[in-house]
C-alpha cells in the first residue's frame, strides 16, 4: 500500500486525548501542534519541562506538559502514578522519544542508557498507562521504530541490557529500534488475546533531521551524518507525518511498519511487512519477558504491575 495523505487528513481529535512522549522537539512537536490544531487534547511528556513549556507557548489549542525521563523507570512510575491520581484518561500513546549516545552510559537502575530509553522506559510506561485507555476512543498505541532495524543482527539475543561486553553506538541504536518493532508486534498479539479495544501500530520516520542527529561525533561519523542528510533526510514535518498516521487515521494497519519510502520525492505512507529479525515471534516474544524482568512491570497475561 502507498497512500498519498498529509496532515490535512487527519480526522477530527475533539474529545480525544492524545500523550507524546518526546514532544518538545523534533517529530514529537510536530505531531502533538498538528493534533491540537484538529482539536485534540495533548500532554506533551518531555524530559525538561521548562523546554517544554516553551515550545508550547508557540502552538496552539490545548497542551499540557508533563515530565518524566524514559531512562529512569522510577520516573517512569512516578509519571504513571501522577496520571491515575489526576483521573486522566487517554486515547493515544505515541511513543516517540528516543535517543543516541557517543558513549557507554548506565542509568539509575544499571541499564545502558539508549536501550533502555527507546525500550524499556516505552515498554513501562505503556504497561502503566494501559488501563486509563478508553475503549470507545478508538485507542492506539503507537511504537516508532526504524528501517534500520534490517540491519540487526539475527541473533541478537538482548540480555546484555548493560552493554557490559560490549557497546557501539550504531549497533546499539539498531538493536533498541528492533526491540522497538519486537515489542510492538507482540503488544499487537497479547492485545487481541486479551480482548481489549486498544489496538497497536508500528511507524517508521525514515532519517528526519531531527535534534537527535546532534549527537554524532567525531569526523567520520560527522562525515557520513552530512552525506546521509544530503542525500536522505527529510524535514522533520514529513518525517512526522507516518507518526501522524498511525496516530489517528482509520486506514492505518497494525502488524505493518507505516512509513515513508527511501526515495525523498515519495512522501506518501507505505505499509511494508516486517522481515528479519522484527517478524520473528518467538524473539518478539522473549524481549517482552526480558523487558518485563528488567522494568517489573507485568501486563497483558503476567502478573499485576
């Protein structure tokens, strides 16, 4: 499937709630600007508030800022605990924030920093959020991953979630966005086992020039960063625009990965099947388990978070 739609086609959001993780900058803000302007109601969940804050000053309609920093699960918790205790309730969790590092760094619970801000800190907080869903919303999950994850490994087995034998920054990037895909297909299966309304979609931004590019260092890697985004990237707003999608339109499919395709002209959404490593269930399977041990948040079959 290629379909040609922009943000113009987004249905309308009133009455709908939708939580960005990542929304101060990049594909986040421009999702969380876009749903506002149909609409709908955002809380933009960002690392730092008062950047937060500021960027919302520049949009309109109605959004809200909340803090909370996916490498630390006890923020993650806290985050979860002030959302029930205020009633919130609601319709979308797009899981968009992510991050690269230049260097091995823990965080406060011993896991190295990128795998666990792009997957278990999503992962928690999806667990943790499930039940404030409303099942007549129309609820979505949506997970970003990336077309990078082809290049995993087949066996990567994803239990050396401290990087203690080794850490790349590339390969530690992929490996996150893989885990990405492998949760958000299994999230998908459990879903519908269950029973539940919420449905869950997988997106892909293709390489958007986003501030996370910001991270490279060094010539080589600044030197194939300014070749890639010469001849790949696109504008944040395009590559926002599969995020969008998944978020909100009725064409959307789960089980696909929604995304732009790698020529920068064709900016309409493809629906490409999974393949290897993300369309392996049995390994989707274990980085559920995995995430569950390492986050203690159980959900959809295990135990009572």
């Amino acid at each position: 499937m290629a379909l040609a739609w922009s943000f113009d086609d987004i249905p309308d959001q009133t009455g709908r709630t939708a939580l960005i993780t990542g929304a101060s900058s990049g594909l986040g803000l421009v999702v969380a600007g876009q749903l506002a302007r149909r609409g709908g109601s955002v809380i933009m969940a960002v690392r730092d508030p008062d950047k937060g804050e500021r960027v919302r000053a520049e949009l309109s309609g109605d959004l809200e800022v909340r803090q909370v920093d996916l490498a630390d699960l006890d923020s993650v918790r806290r985050f979860a605990d002030r959302m029930h205790a205020d009633g919130r309730r609601i319709d979308v969790l797009l899981n968009n924030a992510g991050v690269g590092a230049q260097s091995r760094v823990l965080t406060p619970q011993g896991y190295e920093l990128v795998f666990a801000t792009n997957q278990l800190g999503p992962f928690a907080l999806t667990g943790l959020l499930l039940d404030l869903f409303r099942p007549d919303h129309d609820p979505r999950v949506v997970v970003v991953g990336s077309n990078l994850y082809r290049f995993a490994r087949r066996r990567t087995d994803f239990t050396d979630l401290a990087a203690d034998r080794s850490f790349s920054p590339g390969l530690s990037y992929v490996q996150s966005k893989t885990a990405n895909l492998l949760f958000g297909t299994e999230l998908e299966r459990r879903l519908r086992r269950a029973g539940s309304p919420v449905r869950s979609f997988l997106a892909q931004p293709g390489m958007a020039s986003t501030p996370m590019h910001d991270s490279a260092r060094g010539f080589a890697q600044k030197a194939v960063l300014t070749i890639g985004k010469a001849l790949l990237s696109r504008p944040a707003e395009q590559g926002a625009l599969p995020l969008a999608f998944a978020a909100t339109s009725p064409q959307a499919q789960p089980g696909r990965l929604l995304g732009l395709a790698s020529r920068r002209r064709d900016i309409r959404i493809h629906a490409a099947p999974l393949v290897a490593p993300a369309d392996d269930h049995a390994l989707a399977g274990r980085v559920w388990r995995l995430s569950e041990q390492a986050t203690g948040v159980h959900y959809l079959d295990g135990d009572r978070a």
